[in-house]
C-alpha cells in the first residue's frame, strides 16, 4: 500500500510512476479524498476543544447561580457530544474510503525496471546451459507420464474436475524427491530457515501480501471464511505483521514447502494439456524480511538461491527481468527464471523473485526498531518460487527423456530416489 504523506509531496511523480504501470493519473482524486478526511478530523478536534471549554464553564454558571447560562451551556455540550460522534463516524468512513482505494493501486516500479506492456517486453539478464540436443522428436510431459502410465488426469477429472492430476509410482517418488532436494540445498546451503505453515488463512494475511481485495477471485475462499494460500508467501511473509522488530535480526530468511491453490481465472485456453497450470500444485517458497538499505542485494542473493536449484539439476533456463506491464501487484522489481521445455521448444516460467519495497509491510504494520534508535520504521519484503515443484518435475522428464521413452534421474537426485537413475519407459526405477 502507498503512503499518502508521500503521494501528498509529489503527486506528479506518483502518476508518473502509476504511468508506467498502465494506470491513469490517480493522486489528485487520491487527494481530494485525503483533504476531506483532513477537514473532518480537524473540524471534530475542533468540536471537541469547544466541547471540553464548554465543560468547563457549567460548573461555573451553576455555582453561580446563572440557571440560563447554565443551561445554554448544558445544551451546547450535548450538541458538540453529538456533532464529535458524526464528524468522528464521517472521518472514520473517509478513512476506510481513502485505504480501500489506495489498497487496490499496484507497487511502484524500480527506476532500472524496463518499461513495457506484457511479457513481450521483458528484457533477458543472462542464460544458463544448453538444450539438450536429442536426436529424436521430443515429447511433451503428459505424453511421457502417461505412456508410463504414472501420469493420470482422467482419475484426476473424475475426482476434481479439470485443471487437476495424479501422479503414481516414480514420478510421484521423483516429485517428492525434487521438493526435499530444494528444501535441503535452501536450508544447508542458502541458510534458509524452514517452515511449515498453514494453506488456511484469514482476510488480514490476504491483505498483507496484497491478493486482497483486488484479486479475490484468483484465490478458493472456504464456507466459513478462510482463504486456501495460494503460495506460502503469504504465510511466511505475515509471521511479523503487526511486530516491531529489532534490526539486527535483519535479515529474515524463509522457507517453506506447501500446497497452493489457485483458481486460475482468465487462463481459459491456456495450458489446458498437462500439468503446467493447475488449481492445486506445491511450490517451496522464499520470503525474505529485509532492512530498506539491503533489500536490492537480497533480491540478487534470492535469485541465485532459485538459480541454484536450475543450476545443480542440469536444466537450462534464462533468467529475464519483467518491464513494468508484467509484473506483479506487489512488486518493485521482478525477475522470472524460465526453463527450457524441448517438448514445447520453448522457456517456460518456473520462478519469480521479487522485491516488494515497503508495500507489503504497510499493509501489515511490519516495522524494525534502527539500529542507531529513533522512529520505527516499514521493512521490505521479498518473496520468490525456490522453485515451483510441478514446473521442475515437467522440466526434468522432458530434459531427460531418452528414445525410449525413458528419463534419466539428475544426480542430485539419485539419494532421494533410492540410489536409482532411471525411470523406464514402463515407469519401473532402474
């Protein structure tokens, strides 16, 4: 969320940078909503003075024996208790008025942020690897998993729908193994600390991350009120709302592994074979709580953390920094890692890394005491994918398909499956 005071001391620079996000000039209806919630508030303080000196002179009209003045200034002050609780309701609804608008404005962008309209414009910061060069058409994962027969969406569509799957055998073996490798190398490695959180949230965690209440319909809500997560960023980012840190246990580092869910609105007709968008899949998340001084270097840290992961599977991938039409609600700067699919002969995504500012945490009252003492102030938040496990499940099976039909293990993996290399053509390890 934006701070008034700041669109109140440079509203052209506020829609300069709304601008670039694709959003008409908004600060001077902004303003003209904060001018009258200003108004009221001094105008019921005002009330309130007149109030509190009436008061004061009752006692006097009545000890001296003044009955008119006594009750003149009786009335006057039930009149002011009246106009105070108005003016204090007026205010209170102009407030909720002028945050409901603020709340729904996306983040601004960072300055080196490229500017552009949609994916089209993003920028490439770097690649690692090469496609594999196979010497046979490649299949897509779907055509792998279900020759297998470890890869079953009909079961899927009859117990939930469309947009749903499930994995049997090796490759459910190899799904699970690739989202305790992740966890293992954030948490032995990158110095992650692990979580386990709850997928079961209540409106204030929504809000804190901000898929609240712009974006209800992308995320399932229960019959009694909770919200399914639609990453674990929003839980670990709101373990410190509302708390006040002390700034040298900056910076926090998380991790969590976890069910997500999202509807997927408005992605009719995209992705509709396989698993690549589905309403329920697992991600290990990254979220960092940073001091403002050192979040840009803890958004280069997160991304090599993901980078990381790509890197020890041996899955080629571009890292490509999003302009300012495809990035996120929240985020100031993003950079997504897309990994190479030889079935779709194409990047697809597999992570996003980005840096929220202090957006996240004035939704949340996040604050950090400095160090040198003095007023607290808002932290920066960070989150990334470390990275989505379904997505690097696809990744692996069409990097190492064989001839055959069969995929080759990476050999990081080879622990995690029991020592075997090789999921066959009939999905038996080998």
């Amino acid at each position: 969320m934006h701070d008034i005071k700041t669109i109140r001391d440079n509203p052209d620079a506020f829609d300069a940078a709304m601008a670039r996000r694709g959003i008409e000039p908004v600060s001077a209806s902004l303003l003209k909503r904060d001018e009258a919630r200003r108004t009221l508030i001094t105008t019921a303080e005002k009330a309130l003075a007149d109030r509190n000196a009436a008061s004061k002179e009752v006692g006097k009209a009545k000890a001296s024996g003044d009955d008119a003045e006594f009750e003149r200034l009786r009335a006057l002050v039930g009149e002011k208790k009246d106009e105070i609780a108005r003016l204090e309701a007026e205010a209170s609804e102009a407030d909720a008025a002028l945050r409901e608008a603020l709340m729904v404005l996306p983040n601004l962008p960072l300055g080196d942020v490229p500017d552009g309209q949609d994916e089209n414009d993003n920028v490439e910061a770097g690649r690692w690897g090469e496609p594999p060069a196979l010497d046979f058409a490649p299949k897509e994962h779907w055509e792998l998993g279900e020759a297998m027969g470890a890869m079953d969406f009909e079961t899927a569509a009859r117990l939930s729908g469309t947009r749903f799957m499930l994995l049997s055998g090796a490759l459910a073996r190899l799904h699970r193994a690739l989202a305790q490798f992740m966890l293992d190398r954030h948490i032995d490695e990158n110095g992650l600390i692990e979580h386990w959180t709850p997928v079961l949230v209540r409106d204030d965690a929504m809000i804190g991350t901000g898929q609240l209440p712009k974006f209800a319909e992308d995320s399932y809500r229960t019959t009694n009120g909770w919200w399914l997560i639609p990453t674990a960023e929003v839980t670990l980012t709101n373990m410190v709302a509302g708390e006040t840190l002390d700034a040298d246990t900056l910076p926090r580092r998380y991790t969590a592994h976890s069910q997500c869910f999202r509807s997927e609105a408005g992605s009719a007709g995209k992705d509709t074979r396989g698993m690549l968008r589905q309403h329920q899949f697992e991600k290990v998340e990254m979220v960092t709580i940073s001091h403002p001084d050192t979040s840009g270097e803890e958004l280069e840290r997160m991304r090599r953390c993901a980078e990381g992961i790509l890197e020890a599977l041996g899955l080629p991938y571009r890292t490509m920094t999003l302009c300012t039409g495809d990035m996120g609600f929240g985020a100031r700067k993003t950079y997504d890692l897309e990994v190479w699919l030889p079935g779709q002969d194409a990047y697809r995504e597999i992570s996003s890394c980005s840096v929220c500012g202090d957006f996240q945490a004035r939704r949340m009252n996040a604050r950090f005491r400095p160090a040198g003492g003095g007023k607290p102030e808002f932290v920066h938040t960070l989150n990334g994918s470390g990275l989505a496990v379904g997505r690097c499940l696809i990744a692996v099976m069409e990097n190492g398909q064989r001839a055959d039909g069969s995929i080759a293990i990476p050999d990081v993996l080879h622990r995690y499956m029991g020592g075997k290399t090789i999921i066959g053509a009939d999905g038996a390890l080998a």
